[in-house]
C-alpha cells in the first residue's frame, strides 16, 4: 500500500525560469552591495552566496534531496563560471570607457612622444606600435622554427639522457621569471656585439627580441609537442609502408596533420609574450622617435609606453595604450582560430 502510494506521487520540478530569476535577482543585489562597499569583491562574493542560497532552498525544499542536489551542482558550476567572468568584463569595459576617447584621437596611432610635456603639441604611441611589432615579429622568427624543431626531436626521435635532459631544460625555462630572461638578453647582446662588431650597444629592439625568445620557446615546444602526439601512430606506420622515410613522414603526414594546432599555439604564444614589459625596460629602452633599426638604439613598445606614461601621471594615454594592446592581442587569438579553422583536417572544420 505504502509502495503504491509512493509511486503514484508526482515528482515536483521548479519552473524552467526559476534559475534565471535566481540569477538576476542575485546579479541586480551583488551590484548594489558592491557599489554600497565600494568593492568588487564583496560583489562578486554576495553574488555567489545569494544565487546559491536561493538554489538550494528552493530546489531541496520542492524537488526533494536527489533532484535538489543535480539543480545546486549545476548553479554551482553556473555561478563560478559567471563569478570568473565578471573581472575580465569589468576589466575590458574600464578599458574601453578610459581609454577610447584617447585612443581615437588625430595622431594617437602615428604621432610619438616628442615634445609631450609641451603645450599644445600632438603625441601618441606610434613609435611604440612599431617597436612592439618589430621586436614581437623578430622573437618570433626565432622562437618558432627552434620551438617547432626541439618538439620534433622529442617526440619523434628523442630518446635517453638527452631527450630527459632538453624536457628538464623546457619546464625549467617555462616558469622562468621574465624579469630574468630580460637580464639574460641585457648581458648577452652586449658581449656578443663586443665580439663581432667591437662595440658593445647595451640596449636595443635585438636585445629585447632575445629576450622574449626565452619566454616564447618553451611555449612553442610544450604546444607543437601535444600536437604531434595526437597524430595516431597509424598514420605514421602507413607512411612508412609506402616506403616513405621517416623524415618525409614527419613532413608530409605529422606535420601537416598537425599544422593547425602547432599554428594556432604559436599565435597564441605570440600574443602571450606581446604583453611583456619588465624585460623590454631592461633591453629595449625607450625612445622619442620611430627607430626601424631593430639592430641599433632603443626602440619604444606597447608595455613600456603604458607603464611610462601611468607613472608620468599621463593616465589618459595609459588607458589608450592599454585598450590598443589589448586589441591586438584578441587580433591575433581571432586570427589564431581563424587558422586552426582554415588548416584543421577535413570533417573537423
């Protein structure tokens, strides 16, 4: 009798816009409470406790323990992501707000700093987007083919102590401090120049490339590594009995399986290290003028710029070098996935 009346119950259910009411009622008091305490994270935290709490009285209390359970887990995992985004969005609105009007201006993206403590004179940054280009492009041009290849020989051909040791050496130099690569590059340059050319120029774009080579390399090598271990052997065997050599096969077969994750990695490698500033201060220096010479005298960058002027008390031109940095790294992770789309094997795209 018990079971049958047990069974015969209806099994009660929230409405479908419970969790969305929940979710913007919890939203609309965390922003009161945050502009109340002046803080974001009082924000961010009244948020999560409001959400969770109305979640989970109204869910145990109607649908029961089972039902209750699987709704505050997913409200969970709903409030967490939403809590993570709201400082990045928070974060690109500042930037966008204090730094458009500045940044749309005549002369922002091809003016320099020449002559800024004068009135009426028309500065900007674009001595700093040449430099940040020139040295981002140069680091570049070294980092990948010596990325790409040291991945090659790991999981192609490495094998032993050396493969173990060149594995050691790349974790090593992915957590290296970048104030400590930009120290490596400052000491280097300047003996090699000594060397060569019988001057040693202790600051310039070259410096400042060598630098951020360091950082991008073990990027590069950790990325390109995944990717070729997600070629099936397969692939490789059936390579190898078509009489290809083992070269070809990496070529023709592993390589182009693999391009569009090794090219997209090395984009985002790219738009990792653009950023980069302290080593920049310590080997490319700063400059009032446009300098093409990656090889002579100091050039300006993006980073530098945005911490000079923030410190020169010019937050204006801060915040605008901050949005046009930022608008070039989305750039390149846009461009990034537009070629992983492009170059991604048939029946993925």
């Amino acid at each position: 009798m018990t079971t049958a009346v047990i069974a015969a119950t209806p099994q009660k259910h929230l409405p479908a816009w419970f969790n969305i009411a929940a979710l913007g009622g919890a939203i609309v008091l965390a922003v009161a409470a945050a502009q109340v305490a002046n803080s974001g994270v009082v924000g961010v935290v009244t948020f999560l406790v409001l959400y969770l709490s109305a979640v989970s009285i109204a869910g145990f209390g109607v649908e029961g323990k089972r039902y209750g359970a699987d709704r505050l887990m997913t409200s969970l995992i709903t409030g967490t992501f939403i809590a993570a985004v709201i400082p990045l969005v928070s974060l690109l609105w500042t930037v966008l707000v204090q730094g458009w009007t500045r940044m749309s201006e005549s002369g922002f993206l091809t003016a320099t700093t020449f002559g800024q403590s004068m009135a009426g004179s028309v500065t900007g940054a674009g001595h700093a987007v040449v430099g940040t280009l020139l040295i981002t492009g140069m680091a570049a041009l070294i980092a990948v083919p010596l990325g790409v290849l040291t991945a090659v020989y790991l999981v192609e051909y490495g094998t032993g102590k050396l493969k173990r040791v060149i594995t050691l050496m790349v974790d090593i130099m992915t957590g290296i401090p970048s104030i400590v690569a930009g120290l490596f590059a400052a000491a280097m340059i300047p003996m090699i120049n000594q060397a060569l050319f019988g001057q040693a120029q202790f600051k310039n774009g070259f410096a400042g490339a060598i630098a951020l080579v360091v950082l991008m390399t073990p990027i590069v090598v950790r990325n390109t590594e995944e990717m070729l271990r997600l070629v099936p052997n397969e692939l490789r065997e059936a390579s190898y009995a078509l009489g290809v050599t083992k070269a070809g096969t990496i070529i023709r077969v592993v390589l182009r399986t693999a391009v569009s994750g090794i090219i997209s990695g090395i984009f985002i490698a790219t738009a990792r290290i653009i950023g980069e500033s302290a080593p920049l201060m310590i080997t490319a220096g700063t400059t009032d003028f446009y300098n093409y010479n990656i090889f002579s005298n100091q050039m300006y960058t993006l980073p530098v710029y945005v911490y000079n002027q923030y410190v020169s008390g010019n937050s204006a031109e801060a915040w605008a070098g901050a949005l046009l940095l930022i608008l070039i790294v989305l750039v390149l992770n846009l461009l990034a996935r537009w070629i992983a789309k492009q170059f991604a094997p048939k029946g993925e795209k």
